[in-house]
C-alpha cells in the first residue's frame, strides 16, 4: 500500500541511482544536498551534490553581459568512508540486499538502509538518516547505524567535510549523465572539524565555513575517535571491532555559515558553541514541518498515488524557497541540480509564485524584492539596448545582470517584464500588503511600463501600436511579431501601473509626490501609457473567435506531430532544427492557453474552449512548462478526462523522470504548475475585482478535495465534495472576504463561521 508521506525506492536500481538522486533531495532554502550516497567515494561519486542559495561561481558560457556564472557545488560535509576488515563498503549489485531508500516528506528527513556482504561472507546492516534543518537554516544532521549480522568485524569508519568537490556537469546545459565540471573552491583553513573554503573562481568569491561535531556510541559506551586530516578534508576516525546484532551509532551535526551572512567564521563558532545534540535538533526540525504542513498540505480522497506525487511536488518547493534572503530568489531547478546555473526565469512569477502567494504570502514578498533589489539594473539594461524604463533579464543571476548566452534570443523574450509585473498585482490583491506596493511595487510597475512605452512601435501607415520582433512563451516562435501573450499581459502592465499610482496618490499624497519626484513622473506619462495600451494590436480572429498566438500564426504551414515529433525527445534535438519552427504552426509550450488561464475574465468560455481545441493538437509539450496550462484550462472547461490526463503529467513529471533530465534536478515551474493543476484547476481559484473565485471540477478518481487559502490576511480552509464546496474561515483578515463559490457571492465576517454552495 502506498504511504502518501514517503517516496521510497526499492531494490537499488544501480545503473540509475545518480538520477534519482535529486528525488531525495533536502533542504531548507538557505542550501539543498541532494539524495547522493554517503559512503561512496570512487570516481564521480565523491562529488556529493550541495547548494547553497546566492554562491556563484564562474560558468564557461559567453554570457550577453559580464561574466556568466554557475551555482557552486559546495563542501561535502556528509561524506564518509567505511570499511569493513580492510574492504571499502559500497552499493554494488550482489553485495548488498534489503535495500531501501527513502524520503519522509512529514518529517522532512531522507533514510537509506541495505545489507552489505564482504567477499568473506560478512554481512553488517547500515542505516542512514539526514536532515537539513527548516528551525536552524545553519545546522543539519546526520545519523549512521551499523550492526554486524555475524561474525567479529573490523569496522574503520572516517567522517568529515570534504571540500574536494566538483561541479556535477562541465556543460551545465546538457543533461549528460554526471561528467564532472571544474572545481569552484579553494581551501583556506582546515583545523579540527573547521573547514574555510572560498569560491576563488570569481574575484570577489564568497567564502564558506563549516564545522562538524560527531559522537560515536557503542553498546559498552563512546567511542573515541582520531583526527584524520588530508588536503581539503576534516575528519574523524573510528575504529572499533562488531558484534552480532550490537549496533554502533554515529551522529553529526555540521554547522555551515557563508560570508553572505556577515563575519562567517564568528558566526560558525557561536553556532557549534550553542549546539544542541542530533536528537534535540531532529525534534525541533520536525516541530518546524508540522507547522509547514498545517498551511500547505493539500488533502485528497480517492487514489493514493496522486496523493503523494501533490505532496512531493509541495514537499520539494516548500524546502528550496528562500523566503529568509530577498537578495536571491528561487531558480529553475531549485537547489537540486546544476542545469540552467541556479538562475532565475520567467517561470518564478508565473509558475511558482502562485503557489507561495495564495499558500505562504512572505516567501512571494521576499521574491518580488529580489525583483526590485535588481531593478538598477533592469534600468541599465534597458538603456544600453536603447529602450526607457526597466528591462529585466530574461536568465537572472542573483545580481539581476543577464546572463542569457549570446544569440539564444534574450532580445526578443521580454514577455518577462509583463510577467513580475503580474505576479506583483495579484500578490498586491491577495494580500492587501499595501506597504510592500508603496515602498517597492509601485516603483517596479512604474519602470516596467515606461520600458513597454518605449518598446512599443506605432505604425503611421496601419496607425496601430505594435510589439514587434518578440518571442512569447511559445520559443518556437522564434521572432515574432504582436505575440498575444505579451500583448495582452502588457495591457495589464500599464494599466496596473497607472492604478498603482492612483491608489498612492489618493491613499498617501506625500509618499506618492516623494516618490514622482524621485522618479521624475509627469502626468502625461500616464496619460501615454493609457493610449499605448489601448491601441496595441490583439491577434485576433473574428470569423473564427479565435485568439491567435501571434499576427502570423494562422498563416503559416500546419505541422505533422506524428512526424516531427515520433518519441518523448523535443523535435529540435530529434527531427528538425529550431530555424524551421517559424514555417510551421507548432507551439512548444502552451502559449494562448497560458495566457488566457492567467486572465480568466477577458474571455468567454466558447473562446477558451476554441482556443483549447484549436493549439491542444498543434503543441508539442516540449517543455515542463506546457503540461500544467492544460490542465488547468481543461478543467476549467469541464474536460475532466483531459485535466486529469494533464494533472498526471505534472504531478509524475519528475517522479518518472518523463523528460529523461531529473538527473540534472528538479522542474520547480512544473511543481509550483502541480499546485496550479489541483488548486486553480480542480478547484477553479482565481481572483478579480477584489473577489476570490472557486468552482469545483474534481476528476472521478477523487471523491473529495481539502486544503487553505491565505487571502486578505485571513485563513480559509476549502473542502470540495462532489460538486459541494464548504469554506470556513479559520482566521481572520484586516476585512470581510468576499467569495464566489460556483457563481454564488458570499461573504465571510466571523471566525469559524461556514459557508456551503
């Protein structure tokens, strides 16, 4: 039976066990270490496979501006070496048995246990536990038990921090199996159980300490180990002879700090100085889950795998979210793997921060700061390339300069500037956190739309205004002209800008003249930005109803998928080059649909239901981003089959590895696209105009769907059954909230009071 809290694998696959390593990833979103194995240290294995949020180093790839940069793997402090009677134990197929690895997302610890058999027939069990803490984001812990199952063993057991790591991948962009990279780190002091470490490939490199304190108990009592001192390495080792069926246990807990933190070393010694034991730190960090899991958790009745694949994709977003450091937010694959460099896209706002803002509202605050913490130089980067305003970039490291490589396209994919633009208007909504839109929001909407103004080209012949030479979510669109997507969102962008000044200048008269004085805004801007708006061009359909992707779309030459696409590869590595997508009505990802999940209220249900059926066929799904807009949409529109077809791509993606690439870590777009699938899907949430909307479209394999809602600072607990929907309110906000259940308006006032639709 399936347990809907653990993500087990049993037997050891082996030949795949380093790609499926970024499974049992944990973290805590000041770092995140992967699943690896310990006690491997032959060849590529002793690369361990930790992350910490904000240390770069320098990539190899020519980046638009500056140095491109790459997420550091950093110092193996879970490695180990163990030997039993001289022999080195590791995970080879027929020398281990009753192999088991485990993830417990309740308690947010990783366990792996097997039976090793020497080549004298020595068997001894082993028992592996680990934990990055979610209460202390500077302490982890690791635990090992071993028991000899017979004979008289020599057991030989070294632990230590070992900073001779290399990156996983020397081309980070391919999802090779590990082929190892370059080293980032160079080893500045190792004394006692202190490593200093620096990441020297970078001039101004952040520095990293570490310390360790390990216990080894046996039945008669400690057991004391030597220092084991090598370069780039502290350790300890024990040395003690086994007994039947007695077990010696190993604790360690490691204490890590970076120069991002302040005085590094100082902070480190405080750390370790008021310690507490493994036990003590394990319990707190799962006092700190259960709380985590109050607010998030979403609750199905009915099959027991989708309940577990939605609370693994929770699980796995939750622990990389750095909500404690505004200067760095949270990447493409997360802290689990090294693809795309640790750099933020596009799919932070518009895929993940949906999730954060309706589940825990801070953690998106801290990521939209992140966005105006680099908005000097989005303003940089718009001038240079000739434009006003803010252009943010399209591949973000943590300093906000584009790090994009040259000729890939950054030009052209700018739809991004519409989109923290939208993610900071809907946290706006559902939060009412004013002083965050006074203080950094508006400044953002301001910049965004003077970019937009000065991107935007009028036509004197067709006397329309235009976005030309653009690429939307649809990247096999190559260029394009008047994409709907941007169009659309950039509409929303101006006029979000111009209602954000509005409510300063009516709400706060002296903070809006402090603030247009220091950004130099004149009325008339406003006024411009209006009339850009109104007049852009939306690809549009009469005849048909239909919105299309772009001004060119329909008119280019249908696509054969069976042909271009005849397995799970991406047509561009399998059948034709990217050059030839602009002959071809293909989508790689959902575009229109995308588009019109985000703005509900702007269409009919026969224009979404058009839309769906006409670009469904045409797409490709040749990204994790694709898969998570039609589910939503289809369940929206009722086609329960199809959304529930959808959900499972989603929700599995990683799980069964279907893009073939989760060795190089998580798809964090299509986890927060998980949430997006159950929750604005299955249960059609969305807000506007002040009002939060629910309508339930439960596939037939649930019979019940539950979970909370953070909006207007009040607690909403949902539980749909059925075509039922019952709202409670379990805490309450700075007003009364205002809902529409199935097309019912209700309003809640009082804690605990109870609505049915």
């Amino acid at each position: 039976m399936i347990d809907s809290w653990t993500l087990s694998e049993t037997p050891c696959a082996f030949d795949r066990r380093l790609g499926t390593d970024a499974l049992f990833t944990l973290g805590n979103g000041y770092l995140g270490c992967r699943g690896f194995f310990e006690e491997e240290q032959e060849g590529v294995e002793a690369l361990g496979g930790i992350y910490m949020a904000g240390v770069f180093g320098k990539g190899d790839l020519k980046a638009w501006k500056g140095m491109h940069r790459e997420l550091v793997n950093t110092p193996n402090f879970l490695w180990m070496s163990i030997r039993v009677d001289g022999e080195p134990v590791l995970a080879r197929p027929r020398r281990i048995s009753s192999y088991k690895r485990l993830l417990n997302m309740r308690t947010g610890t990783m366990t792996r246990s097997f039976i090793w058999k020497s080549a004298r027939g020595i068997q001894v069990r082993f028992e592996f536990e680990r934990f990055m803490s979610v209460a202390d984001l500077h302490v982890a812990g690791q635990r090992l038990r071993i028991t000899p199952l017979n004979g008289k063993p020599r057991i030989e057991l070294v632990s230590g921090i070992n900073a001779n790591v290399k990156q996983h991948n020397l081309v980070t962009t391919i999802p090779l199996p590990i082929q190892p990279g370059r080293p980032h780190l160079r080893t500045l002091k190792a004394a006692g159980n202190v490593i200093e470490t620096q990441v020297e490939t970078l001039p101004d490199g952040v520095k990293i300490v570490e310390g360790q304190r390990i216990a080894v108990e046996g039945p008669a009592g400690r057991i004391r180990g030597v220092p084991a001192p090598a370069p780039g390495l502290v350790a300890e080792r024990f040395v003690f002879n086994g007994r039947v069926n007695e077990t010696v246990q190993l604790t360690k807990t490691i204490h890590y700090f970076t120069s991002r933190d302040g005085q590094a070393m100082t902070l480190l010694k405080k750390s370790m100085a008021r310690a507490k034991d493994y036990d003590r730190l394990l319990q707190a960090h799962q006092r700190a889950w259960v709380n985590k899991w109050r607010e998030i958790d979403i609750e199905i009745d009915g099959a027991m795998d989708d309940q577990q694949a939605v609370r693994f994709n929770l699980f796995q977003l939750v622990q990389a979210c750095p909500e404690h450091d505004s200067r760095v937010s949270l990447g493409a694959r997360g802290l689990s793997g090294e693809m795309h460099e640790g750099s933020v896209f596009w799919d932070n706002e518009i895929f993940k921060l949906p999730f954060f803002t309706f589940a825990h509202p801070p953690a998106t605050r801290s990521m939209l700061r992140f966005r105006h913490r680099t908005l000097p130089e989005a303003r940089r980067h718009a001038k240079d390339l000739w434009f006003e305003g803010a252009m943010y970039a399209w591949k973000s490291g943590d300093d906000g300069v584009e790090e994009t490589e040259m000729g890939v396209g950054a030009y052209y994919a700018i739809h991004i500037i519409a989109d923290i633009a939208y993610a900071l208007r809907q946290y706006w909504e559902a939060t009412g956190d004013d002083d965050f839109l006074f203080r950094y929001g508006t400044e953002i909407l301001i910049e965004t739309a003077r970019f937009w103004k000065s991107r935007i080209h009028y036509d004197p012949i067709r006397k329309t205004h235009n976005i030309l030479a653009v690429r939307g979510p649809n990247e096999y669109d190559v260029i394009v002209n008047n994409n709907c997507f941007t169009n659309m969102m950039v509409q929303e962008n101006m006029r979000y800008a111009g209602e954000a000044v509005a409510f300063i200048q009516k709400t706060d008269p002296s903070a809006w003249r402090k603030l247009a004085a220091r950004l130099k805004l004149k009325p008339r801007e406003i006024d411009a930005w209006k009339t850009c708006a109104k007049g852009l061009v939306i690809s549009y359909d009469k005849q048909r109803d239909l919105y299309a992707e772009d001004d060119m779309y329909l008119h280019r030459v249908p696509f054969d998928m069976k042909r271009g696409k005849p397995d799970a590869r991406r047509v561009i590595d399998s059948t034709l080059p990217y050059e030839a997508m602009a002959y071809y009505q293909i989508t790689k990802q959902s575009d229109v649909v995308t588009l019109m999940n985000l703005l509900p209220w702007k269409f009919t249900p026969r224009q979404k239901k058009l839309a769906y059926e006409f670009y469904e066929p045409k797409t490709a799904h040749d990204s994790s981003l694709s898969f998570t807009p039609h589910a939503v949409m289809a369940a929206r529109l009722g086609m329960k089959k199809e959304a529930y077809r959808y959900f499972r791509e989603c929700a599995y993606l990683d799980i069964a590895d279907r893009q073939l690439n989760t060795i190089s870590g998580l798809h964090f777009a299509n986890l927060g696209g998980t949430w997006q699938a159950v929750i604005q899907g299955f249960a059609g949430l969305y807000q506007h105009d002040n009002r939060l909307y629910l309508a339930p479209h439960l596939p037939s394999a649930w019979q019940a769907l539950r979970f909370r809602v953070n909006y207007r600072g009040a607690l909403l607990q949902v539980e749909m059954r059925g075509c039922k929907t019952t709202v409670t309110l379990e805490r309450a906000g700075t007003q009364p909230i205002s809902l529409n259940l199935d097309g019912r308006s209700v309003r809640l006032i009082r804690v605990g009071q109870m609505v049915s639709v």
